[in-house]
C-alpha cells in the first residue's frame, strides 16, 4: 500500500520490541542513540520530565515520564514511535505512530487519483474503522490523567471561548486563551475574520465519548479537541455528513463546497499548537486538537 495520505496510513515494519522477552531486561543510559523524534515531545510539553534509557533485551527504549501533580511515573515503551505500555508491544499493529504527518497546506481533493479515492473508501468503510489501526491513546491519558472518565474530570474547567461557553482540560487553558485573544484582535480589523466570531453558534470541547464509527476514544473525551460550529452551515462540514448523501464522491467535495474557518484562523490555532481537522483526508472542518507535538514535527510556524 503507498503511503498516501500522512495520518491515516502506516507502514509497517517489524518492531524490535516485541518478542525477546526470554530474558530480564538490561537497561542502560540511552544517550546519542535516543531517536530525535522523543527531543519533539520534550519541548511540546516542557513541564514534564522525560527520562530514556534503552533497554538491550527489547532493543527499545523506554521512556519515564514524570508528570506534574502525579506521584507514579508514567511508562512507555518507543516502539517506532508508537509509545506504548509493555503489555500492548505484542499489539502493535493495532497501532499508528504518535507523531505523523500534517500538512502545511490543505489538501487539494482535485488532484485526487482513483487509487486514492478507492483506498479512501476503503478506510472509511465501517469494518476498517472499528477494526482497523488507529492512533495509540497511552501517551495522552498518561500526561492528562485520561485513562477513566472518572480519573480525567477533576481536570476539567468551564470556559468561554470567543463568547461560547465550553469544557476544556486545564493544560489547554492558556494556548486556548491566546487562540481567542489573536482571534478577536485581528476581528477588529479583518472582516471575514468578525464574520467567523459573530457566526459561530457554539464552541464544544469535552465530552466523554468513543469516535463515530470506532471503539476508540475521541480527543474530545480528553478535552483537548474543539468544535467550533457556525450557526449558519453553508457547504459540507463532515466527510461522515457529507458520506451519507455522497458516498462515492465526499473525498472529492472540492473546498468551494465546504464549510472552512478563515485560512488566518486556522493559521492562529496553530501557532497556539493546535491542528485542524480540514487538513486531514477524511476532513472535520469544524475540529481543532492541541497537539503542539505535531505542529512541532512538521515545522508549521517555522
């Protein structure tokens, strides 16, 4: 299968961590062999303390982390860059890598070829989605305490974003504060930018709950994803939407029938370390997930 389009597909290879567990592991001070990629998630998220030592029996890496306000460390294995716990390695197909691709531009659905299109649709078929591959949750539940809905509340607070109140995590309070502050700024003086803030209807954020379609957590249950939905919809705002009326064509909708926030605010989410959903192949154009790690791995503000 061609790598095609950057989140949805992964090449697999065989993980060195997986089956050499005949023997207790030796571990010792990972130094220049630390894959760079873990460098990415140290400066995403600086208040958590990373330690890394490569364990010879696994011929991986472990990684600590301490996390602020938890007494137990958190433990991942690298894994290609899957980051999981010891007793998922023997799953690792089931996962994708944390870090991937994210485009500096949008994806421009014209230039489209039938094999994409077919592999498209193959993916968003229901069996893919509830069995297929998806992305490995272990990271995130361990630095937003989201293993539980019970577990993750406590760090859950009301918030008004550009008049809307919502629910969001706490760790998101303030890039999500300077998204709003940048936004309403340029409002002032970019008209199509006042038109966005004075036509959203609501801005919702955390809501416990698995992704449409699939057995696996949505970033919303974390309350690092946003919705942000206008009150009037003019074009197409959700491939699953678009899907029920266009099966065949929804990867195809050209851009001029979709619905998309201001290019300058989606350009302002990610300088604050957010995505946008647009940019994926199967597109949500109303999403937005902190995700300083990617906007980092792929030099967006660079």
């Amino acid at each position: 299968m061609k790598k095609i389009f950057p989140i949805l597909v992964i090449v697999f290879t065989s993980c060195c961590t997986c089956n050499k567990n005949q023997n207790k592991p030796v571990e010792v001070e990972a130094q220049e062999k630390i894959p760079e990629e873990i460098s990415v998630f140290e400066n995403a998220y600086p208040d958590i303390t990373f330690k890394t030592t490569y364990v010879e029996s696994l011929d991986d890496y472990k990684i600590e982390m301490t996390v602020p306000g938890k007494e137990e460390k958190e433990t991942l294995y690298w894994c290609e860059g899957r980051l999981l716990p010891e007793d998922e390695l023997k799953n690792k197909d089931m996962y994708w890598t944390v870090l991937y691709h994210y485009p500096k531009e949008i994806l421009d659905p014209g230039q489209m070829t039938e094999e994409q299109k077919e592999q498209l649709k193959t993916m968003s078929s229901s069996q893919s989605r509830r069995k297929g591959p998806g992305s490995p949750m272990f990271f995130f539940d361990a630095i937003y305490n989201a293993k539980t809905q019970k577990t993750i509340e406590p760090n859950i607070e009301a918030a008004v974003f550009l008049g809307r109140k919502t629910r969001i995590h706490k760790r998101i309070k303030t890039p999500l504060k300077n998204v709003e502050t940048k936004i309403l700024e340029l409002s002032k003086t970019d008209d199509e930018v006042k038109k966005f803030v004075d036509g959203l209807k609501s801005s919702d954020a955390y809501y416990w709950r698995l992704i449409d379609g699939t057995n696996r957590k949505s970033f919303h249950s974390l309350g690092i994803a946003i919705d942000v939905i206008p009150k009037r919809i003019t074009g197409e705002i959700f491939w699953s939407w678009a899907k029920d009326h266009n099966p065949s064509g929804w990867m195809v909708l050209p851009l001029s029938k979709r619905w998309l926030p201001p290019l300058k605010v989606i350009s302002i989410f990610e300088s604050e370390g957010f995505i946008w959903g647009g940019k994926w192949a199967i597109w949500d154009n109303m999403h937005f997930e902190y995700h300083p790690e990617l906007i980092l791995h792929n030099g967006i503000n660079e």
